[in-house]
C-alpha cells in the first residue's frame, strides 16, 4: 500500500460561499446551473446547499441582515483556479451567482454565511 501523501503536498483550495437566484431550489439545479455557465470548465465541488426557502437560507439572510429572497451554497474549488472563478462570480456572466465571501477554512466561511455544520450522518 502507498504512503499517504502528506497535507503539505495535496492541492490547496478555497472555499466560496455564494448567494443564489431563487429560481434555484435543488442541487441538481446548481449542478446544472454550473455546468451550463462560464464556470464549467473550472474543477468545482459543492459543498454546503441551502435554497431559498429552507430554515437555514432563512437564518443566513437574517443573521447577514438581507431583504433578498436567496439561497446560500458553498463551493470549493483548487487555489489555482480560485482567482479566475472570482472573477467570473464578479463579472456577472454567471445567472445570478454571487460571491459573499471566501477562506481556506471551510468553517470561516460557514461562519461569516451564519450557516450551521451538517450533522453527520
């Protein structure tokens, strides 16, 4: 068996947290959202996805102070690509995907969205 590669060799990556369109209620929604847009050919895992309508979405836009029906997802993508993808979250090309905020932590971005840790199951 092959040694485990060390944490300072795996690929570093950022996760983003993002507003959506309320249009988007399902991850296979997102899912497809982000591989019809600019964004496709960038490697994006979702992570966190709470739509507009869901206890959690509701909490966010409460705790960040927002008037705006929208749903909240994080997404992770490799460090190297993170610029590029933030560009394009900015540049509006992206059917109503907002960049809020981002980290190397995923637990700072839950933080700073006001999103609970999923229990495990």
């Amino acid at each position: 068996m092959a040694a485990k590669v060390s944490k300072a060799k795996r690929p570093k990556r950022r996760w983003v947290g993002i507003a959506l369109p309320p249009s988007i209620q399902s991850r296979v929604d997102l899912t497809s959202l982000l591989e019809r847009s600019p964004l496709e050919s960038y490697r994006i895992k979702l992570y966190d996805f709470h739509p507009s309508n869901s206890k959690a979405a509701l909490a966010t836009r409460s705790f960040q102070k927002r008037t705006d029906d929208v749903g909240f997802a994080i997404i992770c993508v490799l460090l190297s690509q993170y610029d590029e993808v933030r560009n394009v979250l900015e540049s509006g090309d992206d059917d109503g995907l907002v960049s809020i905020t981002s980290s190397g932590k995923i637990r700072l971005v839950r933080e700073r969205l006001g999103i609970p840790k999923p229990h495990r199951r």
